[in-house]
C-alpha cells in the first residue's frame, strides 16, 4: 500500500541576524493538517506573520500559499484545511516562513524547509 507519513519536525532557522530560531510541526487532523509553530527569541509584544510558500528557503516563491497564524509570544498554530503531511514532504518543495511584522513583510526573520 501507500506509504503514509505521520508527521513531520522542520527545523526553522534565523534571517537576516533576527536570531529566531525554532521547530514547527507539523501532523495530518481531520481533512487537513496541524502546523504548530514554536519560535525563541521572538521580540516582546510583536506579532510576526507566517506563511507556508512554495520553494525553499533559500529560493522562496514570495506569495504566501497557505496563511498560518501570527506568531504572538513565540508560538503559532494553525489548522490548514484541504492539505497532507504527505503532499508537502512529497516532490514539490515548501517552506515555513516568518515575516517581520505585517508592515514588513519583505523582511524574513526565520524560515524552515519542510
């Protein structure tokens, strides 16, 4: 049969010297999947955009493909609707990624590959 993956850990990794770093999970719940999100070193009272793309972190297709919740406090989770485990470790790359703040979207302080 079909090989099914359970879950997945990506490691995420600082941008441009923010010194965030962090692990998202991520599982299969019901029709889509779970994305917790878990960031140190976030800024006090800061509230940073996430978003899966498509691509990798070093070449990241810069429109958002699916939203995740802010991070707030250094942690985010998300329920992503119509999405498996297996289709985003399948062959088309993805990244997790953290923008500064909705004002700086252009700036990337952590990103994973998944």
């Amino acid at each position: 049969g079909m090989k099914t993956a359970v879950g997945r850990t990506v490691k995420i990794g600082a941008q441009n010297g923010s010194g965030q770093t962090g692990t998202a999970t991520i599982v299969n719940k019901g029709t889509g999947v779970l994305v917790t999100l878990t960031v140190s070193n976030e800024p006090k009272g800061a509230s940073e955009p996430a978003h899966i793309h498509l691509g990798t972190c070093a070449k990241l297709n810069p429109a958002p493909w699916k939203p995740l919740s802010n991070v707030v406090g250094g942690v985010s989770t998300t329920t992503v609707p119509g999405v498996t485990v297996a289709q985003l470790t399948g062959k088309t790359k993805y990244a997790i990624n953290v923008h500064k703040s909705a004002a700086m979207l252009k700036v990337y302080v952590a990103c994973g590959g998944i």
